[in-house]
C-alpha cells in the first residue's frame, strides 16, 4: 500500500512568534557576549530593519555614542578622490 504524505499545515501565529523571539534571543546573546562576528552583526541589523525597528540617537544613548564615532562622509571629497580634479568629466563617463 503507498503511503501518503500529508502536508502540514501553516505555522500558527503562536509559532511564528515563538520563532521570531528565538531569533531575536540569539542576536542579542551573541552581540551581549561579545563573541558577535561581523556577519552576525550584519545579519542583526538587516533583522532590525526587515522588522521596521528604528532608533533615535538621544543625547548619551549607546546609538548617539556609535553616531559620534562614525565619520561623516564628504560625497564631494569621495568624488574628487576618485576621479580626480575634473569631477564633471569622470561621472559622465559611468553614465
């Protein structure tokens, strides 16, 4: 006799979100410890953001102190670093 498979049904929401908190839970360990590699970190923040989880750098917040010692980048100063003097004419290139 041939067996049949029977096809589970969806998750319920109860464990998607089980599922989600486990994620959550193990982020949170690895960058606690200490031990987060950088693609765990990574992977962290595209978490953050495929979940709409935003911050605010308020005053003395550890998201105020990482904007503080990230350098601000010169678009201009890229460009012209890039392509030298005659900006204009190397951009017109890639175009």
């Amino acid at each position: 006799m041939e067996q049949v498979s029977v096809i589970p049904k969806k998750a319920t929401e109860d464990k998607f979100n089980e599922l989600h908190n486990l994620v959550t839970e193990e982020f949170l360990s690895r960058v606690r410890s200490g031990q987060a590699t950088t693609q765990d970190l990574k992977a962290a923040c595209d978490w953050l953001k495929t979940n709409d989880i935003t911050g605010v750098p308020f005053e003395g917040t550890p998201l105020d102190k990482l904007a503080k010692v990230i350098p601000q980048v010169d678009p201009n100063l890229v460009k012209s670093r890039l392509y030298g003097k005659n900006i204009n004419r190397a951009v017109s290139y890639q175009r």
